[in-house]
C-alpha cells in the first residue's frame, strides 16, 4: 500500500521503456508515481489532473520537449519540484538548467540519486513558496 | 567528413562529436536495461513475465541494432549483413519492416498497395528489411502525415519510393544527410537519434549492388528511394 505522505510524482519522458524502470525504481525509493506522459503537453495535462507534488521531466522530447515545459509548469504549478533527466549533460543543457535553477541528474540505473533530487527540489520549492507566498 | 584538409584540431572536434552523440544513444537503453535488471529479485513473477522480460529484451535488441547501425555506417564492413545467393520482394518486406517501429508508428498512416508482384531483388530479407526501417524510421521522426510507399520496376531495377510531408532538410544540409552523425538543424532539438539511419540504409543497399537516393517530387514533398537490382 502507497504512503500517503510519500512524494506523487509525474515521470515524463518519450522512452516507454524508460517510463517503466523509472517506475520501478522511483517506488523502491519510496515514491508515489502517479502518472507517465510522453512529452512536455502531456505532462502539463498529467499535473493538471494528479495535483502531482514533483516531475521527472526528459529534456529532449518529440512535440514540447523539457525546455519548452519548464517555464510553463513553473507559472501554473509553482510547488511542484522539477528534476531535470537527460541523458545528455552538455555545456548548453548545463547552462540553461542553471538559468533555470532545475536540478539535473544524467540518466542512470540507480534511481537513488533521482529520488534524493526529487525531495530536494520539493522541499526547496515549498520553502520558496513559503517565503514568498504571493511570487 | 571525407574533407581530405580536415586539421588534427577538426578531426578532434569531429570524434568527439561522434562519441557525443553515439554516448546519448547508447545510455537510454543500456541505462533502461541496467535499472530493470536491477528489479528482477524485487519483482514477481507477472511483473517479470508480463512487463520487465519484455521491456529487457527490446532493449538488448535495440542496444545490439545501434552497435551494428554504428559500425555499418562508420565503415566496419564486417557488421553488413552478408548476402550470399539471396533474393527477396520488398514488398513482402514493407509490412515487417512497419511493425518493427511498434511506438513510433502509433497515431501514424502507412499507405501501401500490398497488391504488389513487382520482381524478386538480388539481396537478402534481412538487408531490405534494414532500408526500408530506417526509411521509415527517418520519415516518422521528421515528417508528419501519412508516409507513402510505391513500388516500382523496370527491366534491371526495382525501386521502393518513401514520402512523406516533411520539412526536409535545409538547402545547405541537402548534401549531407547521408553523412555518417549528421542532423539537420530541425532535429538535433526535437528527437533522439544518432544521425546514422540514412547512411546505414545507403551502406546496405549499395553493398548489394543498389542505393538510396533522395529527391523532391512536384509538391516539393520529400522523396526516400530505394532501388535494388533485380535477382
């Protein structure tokens, strides 16, 4: 039986395949996935309807990929923590997530560090919010 | 690349391009591959059979479908799949070679008369079925609309047409798609890939005698041939 204090997380990314170890991996981290969308659009929906605390979000993505979703889910859901996960990390992706303040995790089998990503993004954004309750 | 004057400083740039991107492509399955793995002594046995079996095989698969596109289009001659005497339809091909794409081809139309008798080719299934995947693939990943095969032939050739409504490439990209890691602009953002595709299927045709070409037809729509000669 799910947690019900444990993080509800939204997995985007194109790669079925991907969506399904994430999931599995995301739940042995004690994590709640929720829903799975395979690009940006679809992601913004799958919040929408979850009320979703956190997003794994692919970058390179067909239709809107993760640079185009972020500023988007930024306006409309500014609690939930955002994890930048790509499996590539060059000088333009690194600079823009840090433009963007989104945590970025490379793709890898250990979904540990993605989980540890994913709290500390939400908690960073609850603070924020806190702090600032009318930005 | 080809460019006899390249300097040691654009070769440099050059190989680590490639292993830039070879790198990306390889880690989103092999990483899939290992973290499912990871989950078989956790999982049950429906979870094994129904979902985390599957999904390791078609990873394997593909890993072992990059290493090859890799080699063939880098020149290794030795991952080109050897011919013999053999002969096959592409049309029989046109349907496998569509099915093979599974996700990619959900939401999207294939136009295709099977009523087709054209002649036997001079070339095995298994390098038809590589063209027209990758054909396919190329037209999926960058066209919209429903992709149509025609099939024609004459006394020596037979030539399998590819179109799509597709943006295609830029002028000054038209002359280097069959370049081994090339992407037009459009698509370095949009989609994965490692730039290969073209340039695999151009490496297998030729390697029994055919080739890929690509045109514009009167609509200015893109045009993928595959001509192979007949058996």
């Amino acid at each position: 039986m799910t947690d019900p204090t444990s993080i509800r997380v939204v997995i985007a990314d194109d790669e079925p395949d991907v969506r399904l170890m994430l999931r599995y991996g995301l739940e042995i981290d004690e994590m709640s996935v929720v829903a799975e969308a395979a690009d940006g659009a679809e992601a913004i929906e799958r919040l929408e309807e979850t009320g979703a605390d956190a997003i794994v979000l692919d970058l390179l993505m067909p239709g809107t990929n993760g640079f185009e979703a972020i500023p988007e889910i930024r306006r409309r859901f500014p609690l939930v923590g955002i994890v930048a996960y790509s499996a590539v990390a060059g000088d333009f992706v690194r600079s823009e997530m840090r433009r963007m303040e989104i945590p970025l995790v490379l793709k890898q089998s250990d979904t540990a560090r993605l989980a540890d990503a994913l709290r500390e993004a939400c908690a960073r954004r609850r603070a924020l919010h806190e702090a600032n309750p009318d930005a | 690349m080809g460019d006899p004057e390249l300097s040691l400083e654009q070769v440099d740039a050059l190989r680590r391009r490639i292993l830039n991107v070879v790198g990306h492509e390889l880690r989103t399955p092999i990483t899939a591959l290992t973290g499912l793995a990871r989950r078989l002594g956790d999982a049950s046995e429906l979870q094994i059979r129904t979902e985390i079996g599957p999904a390791l095989v078609r990873l394997a698969e593909r890993t072992e479908a990059l290493l090859d596109d890799m080699l063939i289009a880098s020149g290794i001659s030795t991952a080109t799949p050897p011919e013999g005497i053999r002969r096959a339809r592409v049309s029989d091909t046109v349907g496998l070679a569509w099915s093979s794409l599974a996700e990619q081809t959900v939401g999207r139309v294939l136009r295709f008369d099977t009523n087709h008798d054209e002649p036997e080719v001079a070339a095995g299934d298994e390098s038809v079925l590589r063209c027209l995947t990758h054909l396919f693939r190329n037209a999926l990943a960058y066209g919209t609309g429903p992709i149509e095969v025609t099939i024609t032939a004459d006394d020596e050739v037979v030539r399998c047409a590819v179109r799509n409504e597709a943006v295609g490439p830029k002028p000054d990209e038209e002359g280097l798609i069959f370049e081994p890691f090339f992407r037009g602009e459009h698509a370095v953002t949009r989609s994965p890939g490692m730039g290969v595709g073209l340039t695999v299927a151009r490496t297998v045709a030729r390697a029994v005698g055919g080739d890929v070409t690509m045109r514009r037809d009167d609509e200015q729509q893109v045009v993928f041939e595959l001509s192979l000669p007949r058996a």
